[in-house]
C-alpha cells in the first residue's frame, strides 16, 4: 500500500465517471476513500469493487462536503489528495505522483495540478480555462476545505505551496454532454452564488484566502474575485464574457468552445446577477 498520500473523491450518481478515475490511480495502490452523497446507481458498487472505503453524507454544498470527508476518514497517509469523480489521472501527473518522495516535499504543504478541462469533448483551452492550476494535494490534517465558499470549492494550506504545471489533471463530465442537463445544474448552482455573494455584501462571509494579484494561484483568484464582487451587477456578465472571448482567446476555440464560453461567462453569470437583484429586494422588505 503506497505509503505517501491517499485519495479522497466525491460522488453522486457517477457510474459514468468513477471507473475511469478509479482505473487511473489504481496502480498507485494508494488507500481511496469515497464520501457519496445519496447516489441511486451502481456508484457504490463500483467503489466498493475498486476497493474504496465508503460514507455516506447528505450533500448542502461542495465545501461542507469536502470538510466532512476530511474530518472523518482516518486517513493515515502524510499527505492527501482530493478529487472530483469527474477527473482523470493523466499518465504524465501518474508518473509524478509514482516517483513521488515525501521526504523531497519537507517544506512543502500543497501541491497544485495543472487542470484541463474539457467541454462535450473539446478541451477549452483559452478564454481562461488553460493553465488553470488547483490545489489537490495536501498535507493531511493541515489542509482544509475554505468553508466561506458556497459553491466553489477549494481546500488552503498555510505554509509553502508548489506547482506542477506538466501534471495534467483532465476534467469532464460526460452528463453536460446534455445541455439541458448543464443548465439544470448551473440553476442549482446559481442559488448558492447568489446567496453567497448576498451573504459577502451584508459582511456574512469573508475571504479566507489573502487576495493577491501575484500570488499563488488560488491568491490570484481571490483577488479577481474581489474585482468581480465590486463591478456592477448586470454589467459585469457582458464585461467577463468579453474579456474571455477577446483578451482571452475564447474567440478561437471554436463553435463548441464558444458555446461553453457563452454558457459559463455569460448565461449562468448574468442569471446569478438576476438572483441577486430578487434577494436583494426581498431583504429590503424585511
């Protein structure tokens, strides 16, 4: 059994995802461990078949889920690495993560891996998406889930963190092939970010990570995201989706990608911005 990190994956209803995972990390003979969320298909089955500790935990959000699956498996590896069902060990982060040494990472508590992600079998290289780097592995008992998210999720580490830009973790999932799938996904979602950025106006919530233009990756974001919060509501989809398509390329990765682009920079932007203006409204009349 490998002696350096364990896996932990959420799921829901991800027969259609976890094989592929799960037969990418497999011999890394690494201790995996599954927190599921109340799946009806063979996700379970498939889980147990592979090996993998299971719990069950209803689901509120990604980083509440992320925060119970750290705080109760017994995870006994020095370091862990946390993945979604929908990803996808590349051979190239396999080889890194085969040959990798805990005693070479001392002064190291995070890793980010290079994500790409991939949209109805496109891989959605400009427009922001590539390089696109994630904290996912971490110093078990020393990194933690970032609670004061409610949709996005991501786990922080104090102390040193590196990169490796070549270990590819790829990203798609098969049931957005569905658009009408996509949409109702991003419906749900646009409830927890409009709350959540109700909650940031009314000082509920804090960032938790420092916002830092040149800083690390997840620092880099932070500070964009408080650009973001700060630009007006309504506005702000047309200024991002533009930014993605022009300064960012988008306009060249083609009919699929601009798709994607529209989607996920505009449609689900702009119907987060009209959630807000209805929370907003029915604060004022309390």
């Amino acid at each position: 059994m490998n002696k350096n990190f364990s896996f932990v994956i959420l799921t829901f209803n991800e027969e259609i995802h976890l094989p592929r995972l799960l037969e990418s990390i497999k011999n890394l003979n690494a201790k995996t461990y599954i927190l599921d969320s109340g799946s009806t298909d063979k996700t379970l089955e498939i889980g147990t078949a592979y090996g993998a500790e299971v719990l069950q935990n209803p689901f509120e959000n990604h980083p509440k889920q992320w925060d119970h699956a750290l705080k109760n498996f017994q995870i006994a590896t020095p370091w862990t690495i946390g993945l979604d069902a929908d990803q996808i060990v590349t051979p190239e982060l396999f080889r890194m993560l085969a040959n990798f040494n805990n005693d070479e990472y001392r002064d190291i508590n995070g890793i980010y891996f290079n994500r790409k992600n991939f949209f109805q079998g496109k891989w959605i290289r400009f427009g922001t998406f590539y390089p696109f780097y994630l904290l996912k592995m971490f110093r078990t008992g020393v990194g933690f889930s970032d609670l004061n998210e409610n949709m996005d999720h991501r786990f922080i580490v104090p102390g040193k963190t590196e990169i490796w830009k070549k270990g590819w973790l790829l990203e798609e999932n098969l049931k957005e092939n569905d658009i009408a799938f996509w949409k109702s996904k991003h419906e749900r979602y646009s409830d927890l970010v409009a709350r959540e950025e109700l909650e940031r106006m009314q000082k509920l919530r804090v960032q938790r990570v420092t916002p830092n233009l040149l800083g690390s990756p997840d620092e880099k974001r932070a500070w964009l995201k408080r650009l973001w919060w700060k630009l007006p509501l309504g506005f702000r989809p047309y200024l991002y989706f533009s930014y993605r398509m022009f300064f960012k390329l988008g306009i060249f990765e083609g009919a699929t990608g601009i798709k994607f682009h529209y989607l996920q920079g505009f449609w689900f932007r702009q119907l987060v911005d009209k959630k807000i203006k209805i929370l907003q409204k029915q604060a004022d009349k309390i």
